[in-house]
C-alpha cells in the first residue's frame, strides 16, 4: 500500500501544473518564431546596403585629397548607409536583438567596420594612383576592420584582439606597411601628377591658356576691306540708268 501512496505522489510531484504548462508552450512557440529565417527580401536589402556603404566610404577616403568638400559628403553619405544596414541586419531582422549596451557597441564597431574596409579596398583598388597614401591606408584598414569585426562579433571577446590572431593580424599589416611603401618610392609619384583624373580643374588650364593665346591673334588679323562693289540689285538698277 505504501508503494502505491508513494508511487502516487511522485508522478503527482511531476506532472507540471497545467497553468505551468500553457506558459511554457507559449513560450516554446515564441521561441520558435524567433527562430524563422528572415523573409529574403530583407536579407537581400540588408547585404546590399552593406556593400554599398562600404563602397561609399572606400570612394570617398582615396579621392578626399581631390575635392575635400564632395567627398565629406560622399563618406557621410556611405556612414548613414552602412549603418542603415547594420539597423537592418542586428535589430531588424536578428533572432536575438541585442541589449541596449550591446546595441551601442554593435553600432560603434560597425561605424569603424566600415571605415576599416572602406580604406582597406580603397587603397587596394587605387594604389597605382595614390601610391603614398594607399601604402598607409591599406595597413591601417586590415587593423582597424580587425578590431572592429571582434568587437561587433557576438561569439569573441574583445581579449581576443591581442591573442593569436591579433597578431597575426599586426604583422600582415607591418609588413604590408613596409612592402607598399618601397613599391611606392619605387613608382615615385608625383604630386599633382596622379593618374587618377575626374575632371579637375587641372585639365582645363590648357585650353583657357590657348584661348588666352589665340585671341590676339584674332583680333589682330586685318579686318577685310569693305568691298564697294554693287550688289545685283544696284546693278540691276545701273544698268536700267544706262539703258535709258
């Protein structure tokens, strides 16, 4: 009899409380809709505001020294961009959307995330333009797009920029350091003779100094005597005077 009273109040001990049990299944199903994938539109919407605010940023921090004012505006611009997509991809469409200290964080890194590939692939793509400044940017954008992607990264702590890998990270952008900037001297660029045009100021001198040139002449050549001869009309009307 004590087996069964035992045997009794122990599966009564057990069985969750049928209120328990509504909560939970609740948020079981919360938990799986946490879980749907993002719809693919937004995936989509959220990579290509990635890349275009990268491209942006890279534009506008190779060709700054052309025209400061317009490409202050272009690397703003790539800002409110990437950090659109971060918006997007962290908050929007995440599972799990970070605390607000860890919102912040998100947001500052990938602002330096940004930046980090923006001069990264800048430099890359326009060092034969902009040797000197290519030599700097591309070293200080493989640190700098390292630190930020550890610190925006959930899973790795921000000690893990001096493990290992930071490491290894600090001496590939050493020696890139090095190694661009002997190609550099090596190309010997010359100021205000870059390769890279878009249509400054500096191509059009010529053409104002040719017309500066070419309108002395112009106004120096003889004007054509004014011809007296009779138009037909006057002619036609001297020769009637004859006839007559």
């Amino acid at each position: 009899m004590s087996l069964v009273t035992d045997h009794a109040a122990s599966s009564s001990a057990t069985q969750p409380h049928p209120e328990g049990g509504r909560a939970a299944a609740r948020r079981a199903r919360s938990r799986h809709r946490a879980r749907k994938p993002a719809p693919l539109a937004g995936r989509y919407v959220g990579y290509v505001l990635y890349f275009v605010g990268a491209g942006l940023i890279s534009g506008a921090v190779v060709h700054h020294p052309l025209d400061p004012a317009r490409y202050t505006k272009i690397a703003i611009l790539g800002v409110l961009v990437f950090l659109t997509a971060t918006l997007v991809n962290e908050f929007l469409l995440a599972a799990d959307r970070p605390a607000l200290p860890r919102a912040v964080l998100v947001i500052v890194s990938s602002l330096l995330l940004s930046f980090g590939i923006g001069m990264l692939s800048g430099g890359l793509q326009h060092f034969e333009d902009f040797p000197a400044r290519g030599a700097v940017l591309v070293p200080l954008g493989i640190t700098v797009s390292f630190v930020a992607f550890v610190l925006k990264d959930p899973q790795s702590s921000w000690r893990r920029i001096f493990g290992p890998v930071g490491l290894a990270v600090l001496l590939t952008a050493t020696v890139s350091f090095f190694g661009l900037r002997t190609i550099a001297d090596g190309l010997g660029e010359t100021p205000g003779e870059g390769g890279h045009s878009h249509g400054g100021g500096t191509e059009e001198e010529p053409d104002e100094h040719e017309a500066g040139e070419e309108a002395p002449a112009s106004s120096s050549e003889p004007t054509a005597p004014k011809t007296t001869a009779p138009t037909a009309t006057e002619s036609g009307h001297t020769e009637d005077g004859h006839s007559h």
